[in-house]
C-alpha cells in the first residue's frame, strides 16, 4: 500500500489512519485498497448488538464447514470464507485471513450457518460462561499444554 | 532485531498454511489479552508464545460522541478503526489458546465488543519508564471483572524498582501477581 509498511521497530503509529495505511493486507483488503465496500460484502446488514444472535459470535469461537460449494445466491467472500474453514478456524482467523473485519465475517457466518454450512463451536455464550466459572478440566488442560511448549 | 514489530508481515495467499491448520478434533478455544501502553512489547509477546506468524483482525466502531468531548450538545458521532495482532498456541486435540495484544495507544480499544468479555485472564505488560501507561487499562480489566497479573517487561535501560513501591505506584491489590519478564523470550511470556 504505502512505502511506510518497511518499518521496522517498536514504531506504532499514533493515529487511526496512519495504521490503517500502513498495514499489509492479504487479499486487497483494508479500507483503501478494497476493491468491494463493505457494506456490499454484508449486504447492508451490520451486526446487530442486542439480539440473541450476539451471543453467538465470539473472536475466538471455532468455526468448522459443514460443505465445500456455497449455496446458490452466495457471494464470493461466502465462497472465500467456505474455503478457509474446512478445517476448524477461530473467527479472528477468518478476520485476519480475508482481510474482512469482525462484524463483517460476522455477518457472512451468520448466513452460512443460517444454511447449514458452517458448524460452530464454542460461542460466545459458552465463552462467556466458561469465563465467569472456569472449569477445572480446562484449567488444567491449558496449564498442561503451556508446561509441554 | 529481537522483538516483531506490530505489522505483521502479509503471508504467501488467502488462508492458512497447511501446517498452521488446527486439529478437526479442536472444539474449545481459551482466551488471554495483552494489555499495556505504546511500544510495550505486547506483539512482541503474542510473537514470542504464538505457534502461528501473529496475525491481524480489525474492527471498525461508531463512537456516538463517548463522553470525552463535550461539544456543547452538538451530536457527534465518528468512525475508528482499532486492529489488534493475535497469536495461538495448540494446547492439545481439543483446547486451543488465542492472545490478543490490545493496541493501548487507541482509546476505544475496550468498545469491541467482547474483546475483554469471556476473556480466561490477561497479562497487563509494563515499562517502568511509563508507568502511567498502563493506568486505563488495569481500570478496565478491574471494571470488567477480568483477572490479571502485571508483567514489567525488563528492558536493560529501565530503572529497577522494589516490588513493594511498584505495588504502591500501581495501586495493586495483594492478590494480583506482580512479576518481572522478557517478552522476547518464550519461557518468560509462559510464566504468566
């Protein structure tokens, strides 16, 4: 995008559209360098924040296709994101990947799931009550793994 | 050098490299943030424990006027962009690690929604040089209910302080961890 991304160092750009401007993007992305405008890639729709569906989403919930060919009526970034899902991928992966942000593959999800595409695992529901009451197994399970890296 | 800047480097194509592909066992994933000021070294930890190149998600936010500038009843209402790197660690079959380093340098960075929600616990990094740094971040994760422990980051030039008048100068309660590390250093980013 800009000459500015050969940076190096600890060098964190004060401001929104300096950073913006000057992060690499896989896939075109970014706001600049986008060839679709987002509100085409959602068609419109942004996540709503009240409704149950908030519950399901969150950064780190693992998603899982269900099917490799997008339903008729699909977009390419429904295709795109079928793609990077055959195996089991947080949503923040997604996010990264397709250049997309989070509400944006939020909405895309919400579709495929809606078709049975995608299988979901660990929402933000289950997220948010293994947080407030961490169960042992898991707690366990994560201080094991650290101890093994 | 020894550290990873925040802008992680672009991969090869769309989607992740065959040997960064998760387990089609993994079926429950964790979450740890990173919070601290500017150029603290919280990519440099996401960098140091990650298995994957860190990565970069971003979400863009409407700010109906937050309460911090008073425009004199005029509406406001702006768009930011806040991007955070992440890391994962493969913990085993089914339980997968995801650390996020929040970009302290933002203000809004706590409006994502659920970014410190449902968050297993987080790590506020710190650089004795600026202290302050961290202030409004600690505030959130106490108002957020988010266990932490507080890391300073060793850098060689940074004064050393007694534990106890880091404590006093943090106003850290007794029970939270205080302890000292190497970001740069993956048995160090473990500790936590």
């Amino acid at each position: 995008m800009t000459g500015a991304t050969g940076a190096t160092g600890p060098t964190e750009p004060s401001g929104v559209g300096g950073r913006r401007s000057r992060r690499p993007r896989r896939g075109g992305g970014g706001a600049a360098g986008r060839a679709v405008p987002l509100y085409i890639v959602t068609g419109g729709r942004s996540e709503s924040g009240d409704d149950l569906d908030s519950l399901l989403l969150d950064l780190v919930t693992l998603v899982v296709a269900r099917s490799t060919a997008p339903d008729a009526g699909h977009s390419p970034e429904h295709a795109a994101l079928l793609r990077v899902c055959q195996h089991p991928i947080s949503v923040a992966e997604i996010s990264a990947h397709l250049g997309l942000p989070f509400s944006a593959v939020t909405v895309l999800l919400k579709d495929l799931r809606a078709g049975g595409l995608v299988e979901l695992r660990h929402t933000r529901e289950a997220q948010r009550q293994a947080a407030a009451d961490p169960d042992i197994e898991t707690l366990k399970a994560l201080i094991d793994g650290l101890q093994r890296l | 050098m020894d550290y990873n800047d925040s802008d992680p480097a672009p991969g090869p194509g769309l989607g992740p490299r065959d040997e960064d592909l998760l387990p089609a066992s993994a079926e429950q994933s964790v979450k740890v943030v990173i919070v601290g000021g500017f150029g603290v070294g919280k990519t440099t930890m996401v960098g140091s424990v990650s298995e994957i190149r860190p990565l970069t998600t971003e979400e863009t936010m409407t700010l109906n006027g937050v309460g911090v500038d008073d425009l004199g009843g005029v509406e406001t209402k702006t768009e930011t962009t806040v991007a955070m790197d992440f890391g994962r660690v493969t913990l085993d079959e089914r339980l997968v690690l995801y650390l996020f380093g929040t970009p302290g340098q933002q203000r809004f960075w706590f409006l994502w929604n659920g970014v410190l929600e449902g968050a297993l616990g987080a790590v506020v990094l710190v650089d004795t040089r600026r202290l302050e740094d961290c202030f409004a971040a600690m505030d959130r994760l106490e108002d957020g209910g988010v266990p932490f422990v507080v890391a300073i980051n060793t850098f060689p030039d940074a004064p050393v302080h007694p534990d106890d008048d880091l404590r006093a100068a943090l106003d850290l309660p007794g029970h939270v961890p205080l302890v000292s590390c190497d970001a740069r250093r993956l048995e160090n980013g473990l500790v936590m």
